[in-house]
C-alpha cells in the first residue's frame, strides 16, 4: 500500500521516513539564529545569578518569529495521513522550531495576553504569573526543557511544512524558541494533508 504525500510516493508503512524526509526537505519559517536568542546562555544561571535579559529584547526577539492562527484552517481543508509514535520513554521525535509557527491558547509567542495567568512549577518552586513571565522563567532555567506531549503537522499542496502543538505544553514551546534551540521533542505527531496553502 503507498500513499501520496506532498507530490511524492511512500510507504505507507513506514509513517518515520516520510516524516524525516519531508522535515529535511522543507524550507524554514522561522530561522534560527542562536547567537541573537534573548536566553542563548541559559546554562550559565544558577540560583545565586540569573543573566539579566531585557523585556524589550525579548518582545522584539519573539516579534520577529512567524506566528499563525492554526484555528483558522477550516476542517474541510485537512486530512490526517500518518502519526509517528516515540518508540519508548527515553526516545523522542525532534520537531524543528523554525517550522513551529503557533503554540495553542497563545495569542502570539508572547502568550495568552497580559489578563490571563499560568500556573508554572520549576525546581524553585511553583506560583501564578502572567504568560510572558512564565515563559521567560522557564526559558532561563538551566535545565532541559521536557518534551511535550503531541504536536500536530500540516503539510501544503505547494510543499511547505509546519506544525502547531495539541494542547498544553506552549510556555515551554516559546520558552525554547527563546533560548534558541533548533527542536522541540514531543511523543507523537499527528500529520495532516491541507487542501489549500495558508502560509
């Protein structure tokens, strides 16, 4: 059994290689420059000193990446044509953060807005902060961002790539794009064929 995905002929059953190639071919969204991300020294802070980071610098740093609305694409317009599953606890999918253009619930990768708050936890404790704040807490830890949980993947007629998350896990998404990583681990992708392109 084969299936067409973007324009090319693969094996169905083999949903891993179909994923690798199509990332491998896909042009970036959002690159990535880690010698201009806000919290690029994140493994330097410690709980005695913290790298100042300035606000401004974080705003216009996270201005500059692409964000989409992923709940404007119309249902009609997706048909899901493979998943890859994580083959155990330890192994995880890298998802490329230049290809990451929405985290669900945010507005843009600033957050959810000022009004809303979020619940964070983190070797230094837990408490209540607005997105932004949660998202550059948890940018300058000096610890391993964990994976998330799912992330989805839409696929274009003209080729392009790109992915959102399922829900939860999008302060630390952002939080990753802050301290320039090039991936996101997650346990599963879901991918979708879209009818028609939206980027």
């Amino acid at each position: 059994m084969q299936e067409s995905v973007s324009g090319h002929e693969h094996r169905a059953s083999d949903p891993q290689e179909i994923f690798n190639r199509l990332i491998q071919n896909a042009p970036p969204i959002s690159p990535v420059d880690r010698s201009k991300a806000p919290f690029r020294d994140y493994l330097e802070n410690t709980p005695e000193q913290w790298k100042y980071v300035r606000a401004d610098e974080v705003e216009s740093y996270l201005n500059g990446k692409r964000f989409f609305n992923t709940g404007s694409i119309a249902s009609r317009h997706l048909t899901r044509v493979f998943e890859v599953i994580a083959p155990n606890r330890s192994q995880f999918i890298k998802v490329p953060l230049d290809l990451v253009v929405n985290a669900k619930g945010f507005k843009s990768w600033k957050g959810r807005g000022e009004i809303s708050s979020k619940s964070w936890y983190s070797i230094y404790g837990n408490g209540e902060s607005n997105s932004i704040d949660v998202i550059q807490h948890y940018a300058g830890l000096s610890t391993d961002l964990p994976p998330v949980t799912t992330m989805l993947m839409f696929i274009q007629p003209d080729g392009k790539v790109f992915f959102d998350n399922s829900s939860g896990d999008s302060h630390r998404i952002s939080a990753a794009i802050l301290r320039g990583n090039e991936f996101i681990e997650t346990s599963e992708v879901y991918a979708y064929m879209l009818s028609e392109n939206y980027l």
